[in-house]
C-alpha cells in the first residue's frame, strides 16, 4: 500500500524539478551566455560542482525509482521486475556495482576534476555517484534487515535515509544559492522587454 504522503511529496519534488528545468531553460534559450556565466560562476570549484551534480543526480534517481516502483507494483506501463529465473534482483544492487565503479574511479584519480582530467568525465562520475547512491539508499531499509520490506512500514527507514543523505548532498552542494540566482536571473529577463 502506497503512503498517503508520496504522491504529494512526489509532485512537489516533481514541481520544484520542473521548475529548476525550466528556469535555467528559459535563461538558457534566452541568454545562454548568462546562463553559462551563471553556472560557472557558482560551482567553479570543482568539489562544489560534483556536490551539486551528485544532489541533482541523486534526487532526479530517486524520484524516477520510487515512481517506477509504484507503477511496476501497480501494473501500469511496460515496466517490470528485473529477474534472472526466480530470483527478483533488486535495484539497489545496480545501485552497489556502479558505487564500486565510480569509487574505482576516483581511487584512480579519473573522473575526480584534479591534476588537468576531464571536467566531463569529472561531471559525469558525479552524476553517477548522485544515481548509485540513490539506487542503493531507496533500499537502505532492505540491506538494513536483511529483508525485503520496501512496501511494508519499515520500508519508510529507506525514505529517511535518503533525506537525511539527500539533505546533506543538497546542504553540501550549495545548490539553494544557484537557485535563487537562476530565479533572479530568470525573472530579470522576463521583466526585460
């Protein structure tokens, strides 16, 4: 049975996301220079830009799983379980292979944005980091019991889990100030004529 709570709390995440999109792809089309300079400007240290890409990645990953989840249990759509005979394979192994992936990465320094390597691959490690993290902790609750609860009450422990780490990418990344300059910016340019 789905929480009274996730439906609105997937709409206002959903909200909030198209509304970040469609700020900076207003600013984008309008004034891409500005919205490059914008950017830039807020995440040129590239520690800071891997936290805030990792946030992006995270919440995107987490919104789209938890809804995918939803219409898996509920029938709707094409979507299946992942399976290899009876065995149900769980997204959040997924989640674990590519953490171990992205970790190797950085161990190696690839990907981590230092000593002259590729600011792409430097965002791109970061976004995966952001999506793998996100796989994983939407079933804290199952590697925390050792048993599959996703729908049950305890299932709501992975739901903390991933606040409270969401939380402290989001606090970490500094994203709430490129916001409020992306809304600044936008509006500025719609009150132009």
């Amino acid at each position: 049975m789905t929480p009274v709570w996730f439906w609105p709390a997937l709409a206002v995440l959903a909200v909030v996301a198209a509304t970040f999109f469609v700020l900076y792809g207003h600013l984008a089309v309008r004034a891409p220079a500005a919205a490059t300079r914008l950017y830039r400007r807020h995440f040129a240290d590239r520690r800071q830009e891997r936290l805030f890409l990792a946030a992006v990645g995270f919440f995107i990953t987490f919104v789209l799983v938890r809804a995918l989840t939803h219409a898996i249990r509920a029938g709707i759509g094409p979507f299946r379980d992942v399976a290899r005979g009876e065995l149900h394979i769980h997204h959040l192994v997924w989640g674990i292979l590519l953490l171990l992936a992205v970790g190797l990465c950085w161990l190696a320094q690839l990907g981590t944005g230092e000593n002259g390597a590729s600011r792409k691959f430097s965002q791109l490690t970061a976004i995966l980091y952001g999506l793998a993290a996100a796989l994983t902790l939407d079933e804290f609750a199952l590697w925390l019991r050792l048993q599959d609860v996703y729908w049950t009450r305890e299932g709501r422990e992975s739901v903390e889990a991933v606040l409270l780490f969401g939380g402290l990418l989001a606090v970490l990344g500094g994203g709430a100030r490129f916001f409020r300059a992306l809304v600044h910016e936008s509006l500025a340019l719609l009150t132009r004529r």
